[in-house]
C-alpha cells in the first residue's frame, strides 16, 4: 500500500488514499515499531483466529503491544481499518489463462473469488455494503474481470453490470455455503448450537406419504453427495453455469 505511485488526490475519502499509500499515516508522532502495514496485519490475524466479531481497534492495539489511541494516529476509525483489512483480504486477482472464451474466462474469475472468500469466511459477515470496494486489489479484480468480456459484443456498460452481478452472486452462494454448509463464520457462535444432517431429517420428515415431490427427490438421491466430492462447492458450480447461461443469452442478443 505505502510503496504506491499513485498520485495524492485530496478529494478521495481518507480510507482510498491510505488503501493506495496516498495518505502518510502516523505523521503525526509516530511510534517507533507501528506502522499501518502492521495495524492492517494485526487485524487480519485477529479476525482470522478469533472471529471477526473479536476485531477492534482496542483488540488490534492489544495484539500490537500499543495503546489504542497509538492506532488512531494511522487509521481514523474501526470502519476505515474494515476498508483495508477487505482489500487486503481479496488479494490479488487470478490470472486468466491465455485464450480462454468469456465465459471460461469469467468463470475462471467467479471460481478464484469465491475460493478465495471460502478461504476467508469471517470476511463475509464484514459491513463491506456501506460502500463500493475501491481499494487496489478490488479494482484489480475488476479490470480482469473486465478483460474477460472485451472481445465480446457486449457494450462497456453492459460488461460492468454483468461483472458486478457475478461477483454479487458469488458472494451470495459463499455466505449461503459458509452458512448452510459448514460451521459458522464466526468461531464462537458455533458453541451450543447443534447440528445435524440435513438430508436424514428431512428424509424422515417426508416418510410418511404427505409430500410425494419432495419424497421423489429425496429418493432420487437428491442428498447423495459422490465420493470424493464437496457437496457446497459442486452446489457453487451448479449454480454458477446456470447464472452464466444467462449471461450467454445477453452475449447472444448483443451480437
């Protein structure tokens, strides 16, 4: 962030120019050791380790071995460390094979951002919708998912709505599988809370005659995930192709 060649724009909101290394933080009497790199870092880990309901300044500051006001001479509020801990979360984007067609292109794209999320899943229960993602990595991602659709018919527009919904719906399915699927996001609001299979209960449910379609499913093996197979994942790609089946029929029209 601080090694960006970005030039300073002081209309900007704090936070872009920190996430671009425009703003010098802690110019203000720094403190020897802290720097914003480190305060981003801390935060990461404790949101990573302990939850993201545990991420605070005063926690971030414990961590560090730093008063908490020593934090606020290089980030102004909690919501502008959140700013920056989700940029640098998303990392950088995937690199697109060579040759590929948009739509293996794009879905390439929605595959590494939705990895990358379930890699992350406290980043999902972030307060991230205040504001559009602005900072380096997210506007990377951007502009290859941008660079998925440039041979196709589709004008500029019309690419940055298809390429803003797909990472909408991505995001969607990961918070629906980091909730549905797996344990909870965050660490401690797994405790006491019980969990069963789904497909057993409700199979039981249906046993008795009442709800013929949903019996048919059951039966069918609905619920039957193949070996080796992750259901949430296989459930995430299911329904990515359908979504991009839609996005063809766009590309289809335009051309």
């Amino acid at each position: 962030m601080e090694d960006s060649e970005v030039v300073s724009d002081p209309d900007l909101p704090r936070s872009v120019r920190l996430a671009w290394g425009m703003e010098k933080a802690g110019a203000r009497g720094p403190k020897r050791g802290l720097s914003l790199e480190r305060i981003v870092d801390s935060a990461v880990e404790v949101a990573e380790e302990e939850g993201v309901g545990a991420l605070s300044m005063a926690r971030v500051a414990k961590r560090l071995g730093f008063t908490t006001m020593s934090l606020y001479r290089y980030v102004a509020s909690k919501d502008e460390l959140i700013d920056l801990i989700s940029d640098r979360v998303i990392g950088p984007p995937p690199v697109v094979p060579a040759g590929s067609s948009w739509r293996t292109g794009l879905r390439h794209w929605a595959r590494a951002e939705y990895d990358q999320l379930m890699r992350h899943r406290w980043w999902l229960q972030l307060a991230v919708g205040s504001s559009p993602p602005t900072g380096p990595n997210n506007i990377a991602w951007l502009d290859v998912g941008l660079g998925t659709l440039a041979d196709t018919p589709l004008s500029p527009a019309l690419r940055f709505q298809v390429v803003l919904n797909t990472s909408l719906f991505v995001i969607g399915r990961a918070r629906f599988a980091a909730d549905f699927f797996a344990a909870s996001v965050d660490p401690a609001a797994e405790r006491g809370v019980a969990r069963y299979d789904y497909g057993f209960v409700i199979g039981r449910l249906v046993a008795g005659g009442d709800f013929p379609h949903l019996a048919a499913t059951l039966s069918d093996g609905a619920f039957d995930a193949d070996e080796g197979v992750e259901w949430s994942d296989a459930d995430f790609l299911f329904a990515l192709d359908l979504f991009l089946d839609g996005v063809e029929k766009l590309v289809d029209r335009s051309s």
